[in-house]
C-alpha cells in the first residue's frame, strides 16, 4: 500500500517535472483560450518557427557537401575540435563535481541566504560575454586580483577551461535546482523518517528522481559552453592548437574563408541537434 | 485575464511594427567602415566634417580590415572604406564593389611592453625574454605586416642557427592572434600579455606602456587606402574628399601616421 503511494506521487511529480522545464504549462490547454486569441497564438507560434527555420536553413543552402568534406582536411579545424573537446571534457566534469552539492544545498534549505546565492550565481548567467571576458583578464590577468594566486592564466588553455566552467557552472547548477526542489517533499519526508542521512538523501532519492533534470542540465549546460564565444576570445584569446575553439574558429575563418566558416558552422548545427533531440525524445523519466 | 494577454500580445505587435518603420525612415547617413587603427584620428576628423558639414552625418565602423571585407562582401552597405592594406580594397575592386583606391595615410610597427615588465631595447632581447607575445591574425592588416617584418628581421641575421632559434622563440612567444590591432594594445594595457606588436599610430603616451622602436631596416610601411563603393552619394564624396584634405591630413599627421603626398 506505502508502495503504491510512493509510486504515485513519483509519477506526478515527474510530469510535473517536464512541464515546468520545457513547455510553459498554460499553453498545454490551447482550447481553453477564445477563438481569436487561439488563431492569435498559432500564428505567432507558426511566424517564430518560420523566422527560426528560415536562419538555420540559410546556412545549409550556403553550404556544399564538398565544403563539409574540405573542413575536415584543414589542420587548424581538426585541432579546433580536439580543443573544444576536450576542454569541454574536462569543465562538465568540472561541472558536474561542484554543481550537483551546490544545487543540492540550494535547493534544501530555503533559506535567506540561499536567496543571495541564488542571485550570485544568476549573475554569471546573464553577463553579457564581454563583460564576463574582461572581468576574467582583470581577475585572471597580471595586474589581476588574483594574480598572486595564480601564474598568468589569460591566452592558456586553463583559461579557456575557467571560461566554460564560468558559464556552465551557475546553468548547471539552476537547472539541477529546479529539477530538485520540484521533487515531492512527502517522498523526501519519508526518507527522512526512514532514516536517510545527508549523502543518501543526494545519491539515493534526488538524483534518481531527477535524472531527467541532471541530463538536460548537463546538456543544455556543455551545448552553451560549447557555443561560448565572447568571452573566450577576449580572456581565452585565439590561438590555433592551444586555445582556439570551434566558435572562434567559425569566426576566424568568416573573416578569411566563408565557405569554411559555413561549412564548420553547418557542421556545429548538426552537432548541437543531436543532444538536443535526446533531451526531447529519449530521456525517460 | 485573456483580454489582458490578447491586447499584450497585440501591442507588442504594434510595438515592433514602430520600431522597423522608425529604423526606415530615419535619415541616411554616411556609413563609413574603416580599420581600427585608424579610430584616434578618424573620430577627430569626423567631428570636424560634421562641424563643417552640419547636414551631413558620419556612421563609422571600426574593425580589422578582414572584418570589414568581409562585411562587405556579405552586403552590408558602406559608402566608404578605409583599409589597412591594399589587399582586401583590391579584391572588392575586382569584384566591382569597390571604385578608386588611394593611399591617404602610411605607418609602422612598434613594440610595445606593458610597464610592469622590464623594458626590453630590441626584438631580440624581447624574443630572448620569456615575455607572452600578443601579434595581430594573420589575416588582420597588423598581422600580416607583424609577419612580413619578421621575416625581414630574420633574413638579416646570418646565422642560421640563431636564425631557427629565433623563429621558435617567436612562436612560442605568441599567446593569441587577435582580430584587430587594438585589441592587441588594450590586452597588453591591462597586463593580459607582456609585450605586443602594433601600428606607432596606436600608441600614444601612457603609464601602463613602454615603447620600443623597431629599425627602418627591417620594419615595414603599412599604407593605409581608401576606397569609395559602387552608389556612394554625394555627400560621402565630399568626406573621400575631405580624407584627402590638408585639415584631415594635419590630424593624421598628429596621431603619428607617417604622411603621403596627395596628388590628384
């Protein structure tokens, strides 16, 4: 009997889940508007799909299976996909490490202060690139704040590794919360009763119950470090084989190659699809 | 409560329709795309022309050459460009987007050391320091010159040892290539890099900088040129034009462009 309840609210904690990552709930009900309003809002929604396909696809027009053939023959293109690579390989698990304790912590206790938190680690999240990249020179930098602390860490491949982590830390660690703290209390309660100590309770019911919330996390977090580019150029700067990504090699060669760049960038579309469609369609609760 | 979302909904609407026919009816202005070392004396210039000029305004755009070019090749509108090297003004020329091309003003490299640093005498004791280089891409103008004038040097030394020693100290010296000559003297301003190589133009005295000058003899002439596009109007003539004038050529002169006889 304790089971069955358990079960059911696991359930309807779930949906709710997806609901409140991805869709909007009010707009689950589209009959529960009046008639115009209904045309209204398919109309806008078929205009912004338009808008979006019509910018995405002028890249695939633009670009020749050839072209996509040459990229991969290029040096300085093979070493722009080691690098993004593998600096993305080590800040998710960067990431990973220092999110999942941090979104657990602020999503238990609702405290005063996680408030203040919350906001400080917002902020990295809407910094526009620029700033990001020039706070990181002044702090990272040889007159930085930090500078005693470290050795000169802008133009190196550590650099590029604090930017990521930089942006990917405080998405990672929002979406987590969210999926965390929409997990039924009576399931936590009843750990809580059973026993559960501080490291079960994060190992053995959140996470489990928000595999959904931890994948699409991690995802939507690399995808954007992976696209990062204003500040990687300002704090990471661009140079081939060490800190030069596969974004600031799209822009390198936009300025020399366009038909490269489209190409590559053809090539980055496709590749930021792939986890997206798993997010979508694979990942089940 | 729908009433609500439709009339918000339909003001956006509204909103955004203003907005474009705004943007469309606002009066046109010169558009200028010109290389970013030239921003010191270009914004000066600017300001006298439209001072002179009351109903002509000036919109410049300020980016490495290659940034420019390929803007441009791309559509983007201009009535006037100001590259740092002939080279991307000769390809829009082939390609009949660009007409004229005249030299207007002339530079060269310097190295710069942020202050910090010991102040090095010559590229050799910089390339036998272990200063972090930043240099421009080398398909920015500064790069591409940083590059010739390195060569240069190189060829000047016999010794081919030393000469291999050199270049390999000159490649690991260089951290970033970045993508216009100022972002090169602002990263070394603040102390993101020890040393860089830009345009004499771009560095005017400063606490944060030292200057190190590098010989005739190896250093190169950067010749700044100036081209008008295919449906340039009238007014932006008078601006080719006004470039060209001894006013303009008085504040390029001093900025520390090196000046070119003007013949037309």
């Amino acid at each position: 009997m304790s089971e069955n309840i358990f079960l059911e609210t696991e359930k309807q904690n779930s949906s709710y889940q997806k609901a409140a990552l991805f869709s909007p709930a009010y707009f689950n009900d589209l009959k529960s508007f009046s008639f115009p309003a209904q045309i209204l809002i398919i109309l806008i929604a078929a205009l912004n799909m338009i808008f979006i396909a019509f910018v995405i696809s002028s890249l695939f027009i633009e670009s020749s299976v050839a072209d996509i053939i040459n990229v991969f023959s290029s040096v300085n293109i093979l070493s722009a996909f080691k690098i993004t690579f593998f600096s993305l390989g080590i800040s998710a698990s960067l990431t990973v490490l220092l999110g999942i304790p941090f979104s657990y912590l602020i999503s238990r206790r609702n405290q005063y202060i996680n408030k203040i938190l919350n906001i400080l680690i917002s902020l990295p999240l809407l910094l526009p690139p620029s700033i990001t990249g020039l706070a990181l020179l002044l702090s990272f930098g040889n007159r930085g704040i930090l500078s005693s602390l470290t050795s000169n860490l802008a133009f190196s491949f550590a650099g590029l590794v604090i930017v990521q982590l930089f942006v990917m830390l405080p998405l990672f660690t929002l979406t987590l919360k969210n999926s965390f703290s929409s997990i039924d209390e009576n399931i936590i309660e009843a750990a809580v009763v059973e026993g559960a100590a501080e490291n079960d309770l994060l190992f053995k019911v959140y996470l489990p119950l928000s595999l959904r919330g931890f994948t699409t996390a991690l995802i939507i977090s690399v995808l954007r470090a992976a696209g990062e580019f204003g500040a990687t150029i300002i704090f990471a700067g661009n140079m081939s084989g060490k800190t030069q990504t596969l974004t600031t090699a799209i822009y390198s060669l936009t300025q020399t190659n366009l038909s490269q760049a489209v190409a590559l960038a053809v090539i980055m579309i496709s590749a930021f699809l792939l986890p997206l469609f798993l997010v979508e369609f694979r990942i089940k609760d | 409560m729908e009433k609500i979302k439709i009339s918000l909904i339909l003001s956006f609407i509204i909103l955004i329709l203003i907005v474009f026919t705004l943007q469309t009816s606002a009066a046109a202005a010169i558009r200028v795309m010109a290389a970013a070392s030239l921003q010191e004396p270009l914004n000066e210039i600017k300001e006298k022309f439209e001072i002179e000029n009351t109903n002509s305004e000036l919109e410049i755009n300020y980016a490495g050459s290659q940034a420019l070019f390929s803007q441009i090749k791309l559509g983007v509108e201009f009535d006037l460009f100001l590259s740092a090297n002939l080279h991307y003004l000769d390809q829009l020329k082939k390609e009949n987007l660009v007409t004229k091309d005249k030299i207007f003003a002339k530079n060269e490299l310097i190295i710069i050391i942020n202050s910090r640093n010991k102040k090095v005498a010559n590229l050799k004791q910089l390339l036998n320091s272990d200063y972090s280089l930043l240099i421009g891409a080398e398909s920015v103008p500064v790069g591409d010159y940083t590059v010739k004038m390195f060569n240069q040097y190189l060829k000047s030394i016999s010794n081919k040892e030393k000469r291999q020693k050199l270049k390999n100290n000159f490649d690991s010296a260089v951290v970033s290539r970045e993508f216009d000559v100022k972002s090169v003297l602002n990263k070394v301003k603040l102390g993101a890099a020890e040393a860089g190589i830009v345009y004499l133009s771009d560095y005017n005295q400063d606490e944060n900088l030292h200057k190190v000058e590098i010989p005739a003899e190896y250093n190169i002439e950067a010749s700044y040129y100036l081209g008008l596009s295919q449906q340039s109007q009238t007014e932006a003539v008078k601006f080719y034009n006004y470039i060209l004038s001894p006013t303009a050529q008085e504040i390029f002169a001093k900025y520390n462009f090196k000046q070119v006889k003007i013949n037309e």
